[in-house]
C-alpha cells in the first residue's frame, strides 16, 4: 500500500541545503533592527537630558533674560557676547579656570607618574601599598574639600600646626580665607584626589613593556635614567596623553571641591568659569548672559573633547608601531 501511493504521488523534489552563510544574511536585517530599537531609549535621554539643555542654552544666549526682571525679556543677538570683553569677572574666571587646570594636572601627572614608577617593581610583600596609594581616589570629592578645609583652617588646622612648630612659619596662614593662597590650597587638594587616577593609568601601562625590552636595554649598558627616558616614557606615551585630557576637561568642570572648599573666593580668588555661570544663573538670575558664558565655555570644552578623540584614535596605531 506504501509504496502505491508513493508511486501515485510521483517522484519527489529534490531537497537544497540552505547555506549557512545566507541563513545568517537573511536574519542580519533583523538583528540591526533589533539592536536599534535597543539604543533608542538611551538616545532619548540623550536627547532629553544633553541635547535640549544644550540647545536651550545656546538659544537663550541671544536673548536678554533676567528672572528678577520677566517682562524685560527680549531678542538681543549676540549682545551678551559683546558683554563678556568688558565683564572683568569672566576674565578672572578664564584665567583662574587655566591656572587650575594647568596647575592641577602638572602636579598630579608628575606625582602619580614618579608614583607608579616606584612601585612597579616592589616586591609581593609590599604591594600592598599601591592599594592604599589609590585610596584618595575612592573618597568623594565633598568629603575632600571638607577635610582640607579644616586640615588648612588658620585656628586649629593641622598643617599650620606643623609648619608653626618646625619652624617654617612664624604664624598660621589663612591658606582658604586668603586671595593669595587661597588657589594653593585649592589646587593641593585637587591634586590629592585626581593623582590616584594618573597613577593607576601609569601603573597599568607599566605593566605592557615586555621584560625583553627592559632587559635588552640593560645589556647596551642603559642606566635607570637611560631606561626611563627611551624605554618607559615612549611606551606611556599614549596612556600620557589620554590621561592628561580627560583630567583637563574634568577639571574645567571641577563644581563640587572649589564650591565647598572656598565657595570661588575670597574676592572671585577661586572662581573658575563653571562657578561664576552658577552664580549668574542661581546667584544673580541673569539667565541670558549665564547662558551666554556657558555657551563659550562648551565651544571649550568641545574642542578639547576633539583633542581627546583624536588622540585615543591614535592610540591603537602607535602602541602597535611601538610593539
């Protein structure tokens, strides 16, 4: 019976396999799709969150917009950009923004990079001491700025203490109430706490110079210093270079450690740009030129942001050149 209706039902197609590869191009249109439809959420907090802000921002720039005065509110183009040559404040704030930055960067590149160079042959026993050279990078940065505040208070600090008894000073400085250390002090505190980061990138780029090239060098008879300067720092190049950028641009945004360790004085001392656009936007409720001032500092940052991709661009090619 089988094998008649088999027969009446004549031959049988022949069968393809599907290749593996075209199962696998049929279902990419989907895949792309899917994956798509994934990242929409977060490019609508983008959107909502950075974007329109930005936006926002860059409009209310051109217009002459005072809380305190809301029905003075008008189109003035590019008057409150006029405004910034002759505003005194945000040249101080300009030049304070660079001082800082510069100041703090420096001085934690040098410190974590002399850190890590240290300690990137202790032996097992004391390795223990990378960890606790990292832990002012775990310490919030309000719990920092209140630490050095009372550490470098003129009354009952305990740096003037020091500095008193061993002879340094005649008499306690008011290091955070003074114009002319008021930045030191600031710029010591910062470097505290961001130093932690240069060491723990030195640290792990120290880790990828192969032993033969070491070992290579010390054979042609190179000293420490010799090593240090052809074999060390042209493999931490690349980790020198994105390190410093992105602490450049966290450092044009440092709000949190200068507001609660001076508060941007005394007489604007410490006031960087990121400061004084919050004491016109919340302080002086002059949204308008805030804005304005907010604008020019992000065409800043953006260039530094530039700066920053370009260079982790680069990195890749010339880690490999260097291999």
């Amino acid at each position: 019976m089988e094998r008649t209706e088999d027969a009446a039902r004549g031959p049988h197609p022949p069968t393809r396999d599907i290749p593996s590869g075209v199962t696998r191009a049929a279902r990419a249109p989907r895949r792309a799709a899917l994956a798509d439809a994934m990242v929409l959420p977060a490019i609508a907090v983008l959107v909502a969150v950075v974007l329109y802000p930005t936006v926002r921002a860059i409009i209310l720039s051109a217009y002459h917009d005072d809380l305190l005065d809301p029905g003075a509110t008008r189109l003035i183009g590019a008057a409150n950009y006029g405004r910034l040559l002759d505003d005194a404040v945000f040249w101080v704030a300009a030049r304070n923004t660079v001082v800082f930055t510069v100041a703090s960067v420096s001085l934690g590149f040098l410190i974590g990079l002399g850190l890590a160079v240290a300690t990137d042959r202790v032996p097992p026993a004391l390795r223990w001491i990378r960890g606790a050279l990292l832990t002012p990078w775990a310490i919030p940065v309000i719990v920092v700025a209140f630490l050095f505040r009372y550490m470098l208070d003129q009354q009952v600090g305990i740096v003037n203490f020091l500095l008193v008894h061993l002879g340094v000073l005649r008499s306690a400085l008011p290091w955070v109430a003074s114009p002319r250390w008021a930045m030191a002090a600031t710029v010591l505190a910062n470097v505290w706490s961001q130093t932690p980061f240069f060491l723990l990138m030195f640290m792990a780029a120290l880790k990828g110079i192969p032993d033969e090239v070491r070992d290579a060098a010390r054979i042609d008879g190179a000293g420490p210093v010799q090593e240090f300067l052809w074999i060390t720092v042209p493999h931490l190049r690349n980790a020198m270079v994105v390190a410093s950028l992105l602490m450049v641009i966290a450092n044009f945004n440092n709000f949190p450690l200068i507001w609660a360790l001076t508060g941007g004085g005394p007489v604007y001392a410490t006031t960087t740009l990121v400061l004084y656009i919050y004491q016109l936007a919340f302080a002086q409720f002059n949204i308008g030129y805030a804005a304005a001032v907010g604008t020019v500092w992000l065409a800043v940052l953006l260039g530094l942001t530039v700066l920053y991709i370009r260079a982790l661009g680069r990195a890749p090619l010339e880690a490999t050149g260097d291999a």
